[in-house]
C-alpha cells in the first residue's frame, strides 16, 4: 500500500517508508492511497471470527505485502493480547474499555503494533533506529512497554521533571534495556519543542522516528477497538453512536476509517475537555489552533490535533458532509468531575476523566429510541487516582501490571536544554 503526505509535496511511499519516517519530508502526515470497504458477508457474520482475524482483515490491506501475511498475523497476535469488553452503563449506553493492557492505557495496542512492524523493517539494517518521544503522561509508558526489548530500535523518551504522576513516572523510568527515559527540567511543551528541534535537526546522524499517532503503524491498528466493540453489540443493537474522548484525534479518525471499511456506525461524537479546536470549527469553519490548557483530562489537553487533518480528508474537506457523520462537543472540569459522581451514583461505574468527557458527549449528542451509544474508556482510573479518589468515595485498587512496576527503581537521564538532548543523541 501507498501513502501520501498530506501536505502533498513530497512523493508518495511505502507502508515501510511511512512508518520509519512517521512524517513525510514536507512535514506533511501520511493518508493511506486507497480504502477498501471489506465484503458485506465478513461484517454481517462479525461474530464468528476471532479477534485476530478481525483485527487481520482490518489492516492487511494497509500493510500489502510489505510484511508477510504469517508475520503480520503473528504481530497481530502479540499486539491483542487482553480483552476489550463493552461494559452496560446506562439503559441505552455502554463503555468500551481499552485499559486491559500492559500500561493501562488504549495506546497499547498502537505501540506494540508500530513497534513490531518496526522491529521486522529494521532487520535486515545494520543502523538502528531511534524513537524520540515527548510524553505528558500516558504515551510513554505505552511506548516504553511496546518498544521493549525491539530489535535494532532504541527509545529515548522525554517527560517533564514532576509532571507526571508517580506511578507514571515508574512506568516509563524502570524498563532499562533499549528504552532512556530523560527527566527534563521543564514542561511538557520544552519536552515537545525539543523533540521537535531535534527532528529538524540535521547534524545529527542518528535515524530518528517518533511513536505519536501521526505515524500509521500507530494510528491504524486503533480501528481494531470499533470492529470489537460492533462484534459484542449488533446482534441487539443495529444503531450504535461512538463518543471518542479526543486530544489528537487519532483514535476517532481510526474509528472513521473502520466505517470506511463498511463497519455500520450511525454517528460519530467526538468529545474534548476545554481545549475546543475542533468543536469551534464544526460551528464556524474557521480551524484556530491554540495553545492548549491544562486540564484534569490531561491525555487530551491538545491545542492543535494533529489527527484532524486525517478527517477532513476522509470526509473530502467537505464541512457539511463532515457534519452530518460527526459532532463535536467540549466540556469542562467541573462537567467531567460532576459527571464522574453521577455516573457512579446511578451504576456503580468508576469512570476516568477521560471516560466521563466521553459519556458527556453522547448525553450531549442525545440518543434517539433505537439508538444505543459506546463511550471510549481509555485509561483505566488508577491512572488518575488522584481525581478518582478526590472525586468519587471510592479507593481504587491497584492492579496487577501497576503493582509489578510500582516498587522498581526509577533511572532517568536529568537534561534541561536542547544543548543536552542533542550531546546524548550524538553519544
Ligand atoms: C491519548 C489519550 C487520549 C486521546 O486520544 P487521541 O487519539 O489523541 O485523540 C484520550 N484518553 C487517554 C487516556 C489517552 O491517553
């Protein structure tokens, strides 16, 4: 399969090129050249297929025959590797949890998916490859547990010295191995600014990817959640709305290529904290990136959604037919907090903050008779235990992929400026 940058400049490459690359050379993302719907018979008998198949007829016509069909299959079956249950919430509204993984975290499945596909690619190089990551949190720790122990790929990550909860921290400082973690005396943003200068950076020699949603071997593979969640539900119900908690947009705009591929969803919401780029531009069509604010559903405090470009494209940069497929909402941190309480009040849930921005978008949205709505669950609450526990009369318990790296020791590099990112890169 080809893609193309999205800024149209560069010439179009290989589902190899694109995802060492992760971003073309015109600083333009990659959008895949065609998209096949897959046969009516695959979706209608969903239900008789595993998981790994589901997930193989996905993305096979992603990858073409740049990795064999037996490899493909086996990275597959490391990448889905726990469940992802829909669990009732309400009467006509159920979550789709994604934290069954190693970190807890939906970005799982598309690290240890681009991670292996970056393994097999780099084989037959003698040069490895560096993963460079900024990190407010959540990434991280998924692209650490995804990239361990790869082949010829070597993972330098940036987090922002006290910023990051502590389990957090642990998770992206105790790998060792071919993962750095570099604690660096600032922001998240001077993390982000740096990776970036560092891209831009043509002094050094080093082969250096990023592991963001922007790359599609991370992007794709989060398809796979919608045809899961589509296999539990439709033999009771035949409308199904997405609510998509959204920072950079590239879960949703993967939940858009699943309806592409011909997987029967009604509508899409995609719900966002107070940073509101995309719910603005759905009123006036005008898109205003901004700086994001900080917010208590941090994994989505995105100024400028680097995924959005992806969806309009999709919908041929037409704003009316976007509209008609797509609605998005922005909510605030009391909203979310004031949610959390109810939603626990009425079932018993413990939502996330993230969650419970998605379960405000579909009340938002309004859900008609026959309608039954799915909100994303991306991270389990433990990674927001602080707010979860501030927030709800619950204690949440610690489980078992957390406890195992709560007690390991933290080794992280401390840096402060470019200066010291750039001398450790060229060690
Ligand atoms: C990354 C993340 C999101 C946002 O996903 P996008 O694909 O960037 O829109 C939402 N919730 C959690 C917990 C995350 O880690």
């Amino acid at each position: 399969m080809n893609y193309y940058s999205l800024h149209h400049k560069s010439p179009k490459t290989t589902f190899k090129n694109a995802v060492i690359e992760g971003l073309a050379k015109d600083r333009g993302i990659y959008f895949p050249e065609s998209i096949t719907p897959l046969s009516k018979d695959f979706i209608e008998n969903i239900s008789e297929y595993s998981n790994h198949e589901i997930a193989f007829e996905a993305i096979k016509q992603f990858v073409g025959d740049e990795i064999p069909e037996t490899k493909l299959k086996e990275i597959i079956a490391e990448t889905v590797s726990f469940d992802f249950p829909v669990v009732p919430v309400d009467e006509n509204i159920g979550t789709l949890e994604l934290f069954h993984g190693p970190t807890m975290a939906f970005k799982d499945v598309g690290a240890k998916f681009m991670a292996k596909c970056l393994e097999y690619f780099n084989n037959d190089n003698d040069d490895e490859v560096t993963v460079l990551v900024a990190t407010s949190g959540d990434t991280g720790g998924a692209v650490a547990n995804g990239f361990l122990g790869a082949k010829g790929v070597n993972v330098v990550i940036l987090y922002p010295s006290g910023k990051v909860s502590d389990i957090q921290e642990k998770q992206l400082t105790t790998l060792g191995q071919n993962i750095t973690a570099l604690e660096v005396d600032g922001v998240f943003d001077d993390c982000q600014d740096m990776v970036k200068t560092a891209f831009l950076d043509e002094e050094i020699e080093r082969t250096l990817t990023s592991a963001n949603s922007i790359n599609v071997a991370r992007w794709l593979p989060q398809m796979f959640y919608f045809f899961f969640a589509y296999k539990q539900l439709h033999k009771q119900h035949k409308d199904i709305i997405f609510s998509v908690p959204s920072g950079n947009f590239g879960n949703i705009c993967a939940g858009i290529m699943a309806q592409k591929l011909g997987l029967p969803v009604k509508h899409f919401v995609a719900s966002t904290n107070v940073n509101d780029t995309v719910p603005n531009f759905l009123v006036d069509g005008v898109y205003k990136p901004k700086p994001s604010k900080a917010t208590i559903s941090n994994a989505m405090d995105v100024g400028n959604p680097s995924n959005f470009i992806r969806i309009q494209e999709l919908f041929n940069n037409n704003l009316e037919t976007l509209k008609s497929a797509f609605s998005s909402y922005s909510f605030t941190d009391d909203e979310t907090r004031e949610t959390m309480k109810k939603i626990y009040n009425n079932s018993g849930y413990i939502a996330d903050p993230h969650g419970a921005v998605g379960y405000l978008g579909l009340k938002k949205h309004g859900l008609l008779e026959n309608e039954y709505g799915v909100f994303l669950e991306t991270a389990h609450p433990v990674k927001f235990l602080d707010i979860v526990e501030e927030t709800l009369p619950v204690k949440v318990e610690i489980p078992e992929q957390i406890q195992k790296v709560i007690n390991n020791k933290k080794v992280a590099t401390k840096i402060a400026t470019y200066k010291d990112l750039k001398s450790f890169l060229e060690r």
